[in-house]
C-alpha cells in the first residue's frame, strides 16, 4: 500500500526554507533522499516544493532526517501556527 500525505496544507515552502537553511540545493537533497533509498529525483524535489506533488510519508521522514527538523517545523504554517490538529 502506498501512504502518501495529501496536502490539504502547503508544507513546500517550509521544506524549501529548511532546505536554504542546511545550505543545500535541489539536486543535493535528491541524492540524499536516492542514498537512503528513497528515488526521488531533482524534479519531483521541485514539485514538492511547490505544492505540485505530493510527498511520501517515508520521504518526509527522510527529510526530516536530512535536515535535522522537527515535526512542528515541518508542518507548521506561514503564521507559525502547526497545520496539524
């Protein structure tokens, strides 16, 4: 069964702010995700970014990981407030 997060809220540019934070581009966070055998490729790291895709909950735990976040931080809104209930 395949468990994907429908995005009912826009987590894009949070994980684009994460990503600027750990000084990282597209492509470096896609072969990071590839090396943990996640097959995520720049593109679709783009189209998660921009809300046009929707993420695996397994890549947004490798992501997690990556950046070293915490749940709040991915998930919250452009307030601050957390999207989750």
């Amino acid at each position: 069964m395949d468990q994907r997060l429908i995005q009912d809220c826009n987590i894009g540019e949070n994980l684009k702010r994460l990503r600027k934070k750990a000084g990282f581009t597209q492509l470096e966070v896609s072969a990071k995700l590839q090396v943990m055998g996640l097959p995520v490729s720049r593109e679709i790291y783009a189209q998660i970014e921009s809300g046009k895709h929707h993420i695996k909950i397994r890549v947004l735990l490798g992501l997690k990981r990556i950046y070293k976040a915490t749940y709040e931080e991915l998930l919250e809104d452009e307030t601050g407030e957390r999207n989750i209930v």
